[in-house]
C-alpha cells in the first residue's frame, strides 16, 4: 500500500538548510493504522505532506499502490490525491458559508460526480456519522467535534484508501477528542488505512503501530 525508500526532504530557512526528513524508510500494508509522534521540528507533518502528495522528496522514492508517485506529473498527482487520500486537520478547514451537506459535498462536485449520486453519498455520509440533523446547519453553528466529524465525512466521501489526520483532536475537548478518534478508528476498521500524526500520546498509544520521529529520521518503529 505505502512504501517509502530513502526519502530525503530539505528547506531553505535563511542561509541555513534545515534538513526535515533525514533517509526515511517505511512500509505499511492496507488498512494499517499508525500514530507519527515526536517534538516540534521532527519532521511529522513534512512526511504527511509527502504521504499525502502535497509535496515532493528530494530524493527517494514513494510507492503508493505500487505507483511510484515521485514519477507522476502534476496532473497525475491530483488525480492520485483526489481519489486515494482523504485528509483531516486539526483546523477542520471547513467552508464557512456552506452548510454542513455541501461542505462534504464539495470534493464530489470537484470531481464532476453527478448531483444525484452526490445527494445519496452525502446523507449516507452524514447519517453514518450521526450528522443527520445538522446536514444544514454551517460551521458556526456547530461544535467543535461536529465541526470535526463533518470533516471526516469530507475527507472520506471520495471513498479514499488513505487518511491522513493531522492533529485532528487538537482542538478539542477530551469527550469530543475521543469521538473523533473512535470515528476515525471505526473508518480504519471498515480497511482504511489510517495514519494519525499527534502529540498526545493518549492518542498516539491507540494505534496499533506507534513511530516516533527525532530530528527528520523515524527513531522508533512500534507494533503491538
């Protein structure tokens, strides 16, 4: 499913190169579900952005679905983006004016899908993830954890094979967190694959593969 191979990533900062994944390897198989830990500054959401085709290695290689992305043009990319990997952050990044429904809608009207098919992948969406009754209500009107859930039902109506969440209880209570991380768990649960990057490790310990990051290179490699 996922394959990284000596994947190098470096940014200017200044006059200074800050080297943020140092030859990162790593593997993981369909419906895998890892916690990415480690300090400010270890390189978490730069390998995110990499898994998630945001961004491109300097060098190496990454295997996903046994397509090697770092050949892909653009074009490729987003295509590749938009069908196999569904993205959750900890800043819910929903449209303000649009209502719950058609925020999930949205990458499905990107796509071109028809309104019909659209209207039943997002009730079904919605109900699935006990949103029903707030299908029209907009962000400022929900709360943080319906606010989160309504992004996991964006994140997941193109029906990807990867999620990536980036701190998704970040911005949460600690009932609304544990929702939101058991909707996440009950998505891997259904054969996707999920990937969490976090700083607690109440969340982190969940997983049932655990990497910890240091500096750009992945130091600790944990499964239970």
């Amino acid at each position: 499913m996922i394959r990284l191979d000596g994947i190098n990533r470096a940014f200017k900062v200044g006059s200074e190169t800050v080297h943020a994944l140092r030859d990162v390897n790593l593997e993981a198989e369909a419906g895998a579900y890892l916690s990415i830990m480690g300090p400010s500054g270890s390189g978490k959401s730069t390998l995110l952005n990499i898994l998630g085709l945001l961004d491109r290695p300097d060098s190496g290689n990454y295997l996903l679905e046994s397509t090697d992305t770092t050949t892909l043009s653009e074009v490729q990319r987003t295509i590749a983006r938009r069908e196999r990997i569904g993205f959750v952050f900890q800043a819910f990044h929903l449209v303000p004016r649009l209502t719950a429904a058609q925020n999930v809608e949205l990458p499905m009207t990107l796509a071109g899908i028809e309104p019909e098919h659209r209207k039943v992948r997002v009730a079904e969406a919605l109900e699935n993830l006990g949103l029903s009754d707030r299908a029209d209500h907009r962000p400022d009107q929900l709360s943080g954890g319906e606010r989160q859930r309504v992004a996991i039902a964006r994140a997941t109506i193109m029906r990807p094979a990867i999620l990536l969440a980036d701190e998704p209880t970040g911005n949460l209570d600690k009932a609304s967190s544990e929702d939101v991380i058991k909707t996440l768990e009950s998505l891997n649960q259904t054969g996707i694959t999920l990937l969490v990057v976090t700083h607690d490790p109440e969340i982190g310990e969940r997983a049932r593969r655990r990497i910890h990051m240091v500096d750009g290179a992945i130091v600790v490699d944990h499964s239970r």
